[in-house]
C-alpha cells in the first residue's frame, strides 16, 4: 500500500484534484467545473463524487491518508474560504468542516501561492531551506512567505499578500480598490498594462500596436520581446525592475535565503529575471547584498497548484 | 534566592546594564562609556568589571541566570557584531563567544530593535500576542517582527529592517547609500528632513525658520506642533502619512495582530498616531482593514533597551 495525499485546486472556473505520493509522483490528475454551482453543497456533493470514483479507480494499492486544499482567499486557521471575489460563494465558506463529512482525514485550506510555498519545500527547489518566499506571477501576485520552515500566516490566516504592497502612491488601480499595488505592475495583467503606457509614451514601431488590449496576453509580449521588439523589451525592462525593487523590500521584512517565481511570467526566462535580479541587488540594504538568490520555481506549471494543495496535506501530517 | 537576567545595551556612546527580574523589575542599572575603547578585548574587561562590581553590591539574594545584548548589526544566530557602523570595532566581533568567558551562562544577543521586540513581549503590552511588530522610532527607523512567537531573524540573523523599505524611488538619500529609506522620513531625523523641505516649499510663518538644521530636534517640532504652527503640524502629518502607508505594506507580509510604536517620536502623541493610522488603515487590503492595531509601547522609554535585552536572555531561558 502507498500512502497518497489528495491536492485540491480551487479555481473560478475548474477545480483540479489529483492523487500525489510524497515524493511528487502524481498518480491521477483530474477535474470538475467549479461555476454553475450556487449552491456549495451541490459542488461539493459533485467533488466528492469525483474524487471517490478516481480512487476507485486508482485500485487498492493506495491509501489516502490527508486532505489539501488551495482556495483563493482560503484561511488556514479557520479552513474557511472567505469572500473570494472570483467564486459563487459569497461570504465565508467553512469548507473544511464541510467536507470533512465526505472524507474524515488531516485537512488543511490556504490559498494558492501560500500551497504553492509548500509545494516548493515538499516537491521543489526549496527542500531543505528554512526561510524562503514563493511569488505567483498569474493574472495577479500571490506570495506564500516561509520563515523557519513555517508558511506565515499572520494572526487572521492571510498573511503573504506582497501582490498588494504599494509601488506608487496614486498608481494604477487594482483589483483590490487601492492603487499603486505590485500586481498592478508585476503580473501578467500588469505587463500589459505597461505595454499600453509604453504605446502611449513612446513612439517605437511595434507589433503591439495592432493588438487590442483584452486580445493582448503575456506570451504575445513574450514573443515580441524575443522578437527584438522594442516596446516589449522596455515593459519586460519596466516590470523586472519594479518587481526586483519590492522583493528587495520583502527581504528587508523577512531576509528569506531565496525567493522563487512562479508562473507564466516567468517562461519569459531572461527577459523578466534579468532586470529583476538586477534591481533587487541594486536596492538591497548592504547586509543582503549578493546572498539571496532570485530562482525560477522548481514545480512543473500544468500541475503546480494541485501539487502546492497534496503538500499542504502532508505538512499537516508531519504536524501530527 | 531571586533570579535576575543581566541585559546589556551597546550603543555607541554609551553601554548600559541592568539586572531585571522576569516581572520586569530592574534591580539596578548602571553604564560604562562604549567609546575609547579601540580594542575590544579592554572593553570587554571594563564592562564584565563593571557588571561584577554590581552583581556584589546587589548582594547574595539575587541569583544570575541568563544575559541578553542588544547591539547595532547584532546577528543573533551567531552571537556577533558585524560591521556596526557607529561602534569602534569594525568587522565582524564575535561577542558572545568572548564574553562567555566572562559570564559562562545563556548568552544572547541581537539588535536593539529586535530586543524591544521581546521587551514588549515579556515585559510590554505584547504579552501573550503571537504575531506583532514593534517599530522603533529613533535618529533611524528600527523594526522587530514576530510571527508565531518568534522573533523573525530570517536565514542571516539580519531580517527586520523595515527602515530601509522604499518609500519613493530617487528619494531621500540615507545612511545605508540607498534612496528613499522609510527611516529618511518616518523618524527623528526624518521629521527634521520633511520641516525643511516644507520650509522650502511653503511660505506660512513658522518659529523652525530661527533654527539651523543642525540645531533642530523632533522635540521642537513637537513642540512647535502643539503650539499651532503651520510647518510643523504639516511635518507630522506628512510623517504619519508615510509611516501609515508602509506599516500597510508590513501588514502584507505578517498580518500582525498590533504594532507598536516606540521611542521620542511617539511621545508626541496624537500628533503622530493619528496620521499614521488614518493612512494605515486607507491603505491597508481590505482583508486586514479595521482590525490592526496601532499602539504605543508599553515599556518606559529610559530603560527599554536594557529591559528589552534582557527579555532576550529570559526567552533564551525558555528555549532551554
């Protein structure tokens, strides 16, 4: 028999599931459509359905011994999922003590960047190091900050929210209801947006210019970029160094021994960690210069977040 | 036989101790002069002398358990102080290892602003709070974060420094050779910058147009500031403004439960709390708003560092 953990990935459109020993070995990925379900015990109903008809199909040979869960807006403490603005569910949803009435195991809920800051320690790059920091580069900026081998959680459960320190006072508005903050700047959308600026400001030919703004996508800006384009190298300069300027900023909170990027953004490989790494030091305080390394994210993308979700499980397990 | 923790804090002019109870109260206290002392092994002999001669006075009731240093660029995982500015020993003093050989007990030491930190916890108004940060509002701007009980001292001993976060891009020229420091605007020295460039910017009468830079302390701003007058109330809402803008950006990486404010600038009161937490809470991510606490300290300034020292050596006690 070999034990599995069961990752649960909870997004505004899909929520994945998948099966995960401890070494990483993923040993069935699935999924069921999270919209269209207004009522959570009707999706919850469907996504226990799901995941014991998977285990009946992975056979007896494996035991499921633990429960994890990423949620946007997830509290560890509470293993509530809390007004979460992309899901059916307003309010506060307590999903763990729901869905313990399906599945009666070790069951731990945080949201996404913080799985994925344990996905980094259980799977990835990060085995080993004690005090470390994951930033998500998606559509916004997740960080899951690790001090002592421990995920931060504060002293409400969400802690971790560098997406949302501000870069300039009356910066661009974000999502949040504030403005100026980093994801407005360092994220896929913030990417764009900064395309836009640059076509506002600049006058370079670029074959941006023929791209509107809901059509453009980070890879678009990515391959212009590689393409010698001149607006697209400057947003990738631009969103680099803002981003190297605020983790220097995180480092002076919690002086993690690397931080790692995670996402799409990140596929742009030198474009986006050159000048990042290069403003990072530049705006260090001289007691962390040359000693933190900035490191692409060791979890394989297509399965990061389910995976992230089967570590928390077994973080849980070792707490026991 | 009552046991007292001896805490010890290096600053550079002086070097204050005392011997404290775990209630807090001091038994003693006393100094030698820090400077003139280029070598720190006869430092050292001056210190333990001095600190010997009072353990003798104090008498045969009182029984040594612990001791605790708060020093400039203490590292606390290795016991040493490294390249302290304002000390007369450059590189790197391995202090505890030497001073063991003086007093052979549990030996800690770390930076004042992280001994404040625990001063606050054993002795303070952080007592039985898991999660906060204390902010120390001197010359610069010092920090102490906790999370989980713990000190924060991240994979360097060096994490904490929430005085060097940027607050504008090519702003403030400080100490540390960056731009823009928190500590350039949110402190002693900060106010006195923001008066001046007030001084320059606007026209309204002010009594700080009668005094040099040099000669300007936050206690006349304060003062100047009660009395009505324009510049200064300016200056510390200006202050406030800035603190209260980065305190949210700290709460984006620990949601602490309170932070706490401590040294001359707070005891301006009003004049520095209110802004601060105006622009803390219109900052803050909505998750966190209206629940953070923005507080003065509880320790009596005249013997925090030495009080906060020698918290360290009572919870290095704890460790044991």
């Amino acid at each position: 028999m070999k034990d599995i953990a069961l990752g649960i990935d909870i997004g505004g459109t899909f929520t994945k599931f998948g099966f995960i020993e401890k070494n990483g070995k993923s040993q069935f990925d699935s999924m069921i459509v999270t919209t269209g379900h207004p009522d959570i015990k009707t999706y919850m109903a469907n996504l226990a359905s799901g995941i014991n008809k998977s285990l009946e199909d992975l056979g007896p040979d494996f035991n499921l011994v633990g429960v994890g869960i990423g949620a946007p807006n997830g509290n560890y403490y509470n293993g509530t999922i809390e007004y979460a603005p992309n899901l059916d569910w307003k309010n506060v949803v307590p999903f763990v003590e729901m869905f313990k009435k399906y599945f009666n195991l070790p069951m731990a809920l945080t949201n996404d960047a913080n799985a994925a800051a344990i996905g980094e320690m259980i799977y990835g790059s990060a085995k080993g190091l004690k005090d470390f920091v994951v930033i998500t580069l998606g559509t916004g900026l997740g960080s899951g900050i690790v001090v002592n081998g421990k995920v931060v959680y504060g002293h409400d459960g969400f802690a971790g929210e560098v997406g949302h320190v501000m870069v300039y006072e009356n910066g661009r508005m974000c999502g949040c209801g504030n403005r100026g903050c980093l994801e407005t700047y360092a994220s896929a959308s913030g990417i764009r947006r900064t395309v836009f600026e640059l076509l506002c400001d600049e006058t370079d030919d670029s074959s941006l210019r023929d791209v509107g703004f809901n059509e453009m996508t980070a890879k678009m800006i990515s391959k212009a970029a590689r393409e010698g384009d001149p607006i697209a190298l400057k947003a990738f300069e631009i969103t680099g160094k803002i981003l190297g300027m605020k983790l220097a900023d995180t480092v002076a909170h919690t002086s993690p021994e690397a931080i790692f990027l995670f996402g799409g953004l990140t596929n742009a490989g030198d474009l986006i960690f050159k000048p990042t790494i290069e403003h990072f030091e530049k705006n260090l305080l001289k007691v962390y210069k040359n000693k933190i390394k900035i490191l692409p994210s060791g979890l394989q993308e297509t399965n990061a977040a389910v995976l992230g979700a089967s570590a928390l499980a077994w973080k849980e397990l070792e707490r026991q």
